[in-house]
C-alpha cells in the first residue's frame, strides 16, 4: 500500500471552508477524484460549491442528492458531482454510467466512502462540525504521497490580507 499523507484543517465558517478549496483547486486535474464524508449539514456541499467557484465556473452548485450528478464547465477540466447518499449499493453507482467520464473530469463525490474503490487515487476530505465552534469546521484530508503538495499547501498559512 502507498504512503498515505494527512492534514487536519480549521476552517471558520463559510469563508473559511472556501479557502480550503482555493488552495486545493490548483492541484487538481482531469482524472483526479475527491471523496467527501462527514454527517449531514457537515459543509460537503459548501466546499463543493467553493471549489467549483475557485475553479472558474460561475455555476450555482446545490446538492444533487435527487438528481444524483451534476456537470459544471470550469475552463479546464468539467466537474462531475455525485452524491451517493441515496444509493444502497455500489451496483447502483455502476448503473449510473459516469465511469466512462471519470478520465477526463474532476470528480467531487459526497458520501465517497461508497464508492472508493472506483477511484484512482482519490484525495478523501472528512468534514466535521468543530466541538468548540458550531460554525467551524475540521477537515480531515488524507491522500497517497502523490497529494502531498497539495496537503502542503492546504496547511500552508493563508496570506494575511492585511497591508503593513
């Protein structure tokens, strides 16, 4: 088994989760999946809207619990959204015939534990409701050593934006 890599983040509230996805945003491309996991109202859909974002689309994001999978068009690779809440098994994924996209997409999958093993080298990012701060979040994030650089730069401190 592959070296596995791991960063636990704080990100206070919305604007925090988003920089999260700022800084993850340039590492990834076409064939890369992310796997999402944390309870309901965890902020998965939060920080796939703030990655599709900070990948260049202006598309509105919303879970696609219903509809199962969204594509959004960023100037680089499309993203595929899934989520896998509703579904009971891993046939029933397969059955949704999004494997034939996964090369050429950036795939951002909530409740991604399901469907791990359809993944490449999947990044997985556990988001969870910080026990001292209702609004905050900790974002587990753990890869192969091939996403080493990007949990570097995730851990990296953001640029203050103040000016001396």
């Amino acid at each position: 088994m592959d070296e596995q890599v791991e960063t636990v983040l704080h990100a206070d509230g919305p604007e925090g989760t988003a920089r999260v996805a700022a800084a993850l945003a340039p590492h990834l491309r076409a064939g890369d999946a992310v796997l999402l996991t944390g309870e309901l109202a965890a902020g998965k859909t939060t920080f796939v809207s703030a990655l599709v974002a900070a990948l260049g689309s202006q598309a509105a994001v919303s879970s696609p619990t219903f509809s199962l999978a969204q594509f959004y068009a960023t100037p680089g690779p499309r993203v595929l959204h899934v989520d896998t809440y509703r579904l009971d098994d891993l046939t029933e994924f397969r059955d949704l015939g999004l494997d034939e996209y996964l090369d050429e997409v950036i795939a951002l999958v909530e409740w991604g534990d399901l469907v791990a093993g359809e993944f490449v080298d999947p990044l997985r990012m556990h988001l969870a409701a910080d026990p001292d701060d209702a609004a905050a979040r900790r974002i587990t994030v753990r890869g192969s050593a091939r996403w080493a650089p990007a949990l570097d730069a995730l851990a990296a401190p953001a640029p203050s934006s103040t000016t001396p």
